[in-house]
C-alpha cells in the first residue's frame, strides 16, 4: 500500500468508529437522494437493502462489513431508515 491508500484507510476507520460510537451513522450514508418522492426513496431503500444481501463475504470485506451487520441492515424493512 501507498502513503495514501495507508491515511484513507486510518480516516475511514476513524469514521466507522465515530458512528459505532455515536450509536448511529450520518444520514447523507443511510438515505436515498432528498429529491426523490417518498416511494421512490422507499423503493431505493428495498432495492439497495436486497442488494447488500447477495453481496459475497469479499464484497463485504471491500466495504468493510460483517456478515452479520449486513443482515441487519439487508432484513429492515423498507420504511425503516
């Protein structure tokens, strides 16, 4: 790894850990776009929560999520933030 990808991946896990703190994450990671209708944001929420569910143990590695976190946020349902 570079100098680089070695400060994002610090700031990133600062981030993460800034949220478990917090007992939430930022709402700008969490919700669709504000300019949507309210069934459109509902929709988004379905579809990327069925996508985060097929993604393979890898793909969760990549982004830096658990089994586990990955069921909870994939099995909310779609009215739920």
């Amino acid at each position: 790894m570079n100098g680089l990808s070695d400060v994002r991946l610090t700031l990133h896990s600062q981030e993460l850990a800034a949220g478990q703190n917090n007992g939430t994450r930022e709402s700008g990671m969490r919700s669709a776009p504000s300019s949507l209708s309210r069934w459109d944001r509902f929709w988004c929420r379905l579809r990327t929560r069925k996508a985060l569910l097929a993604l393979t143990p890898d793909q969760l590695k990549d982004i830096g999520l658990t089994r586990g976190q990955a069921l909870e946020e994939g099995l909310k349902p779609f009215w739920r933030i």
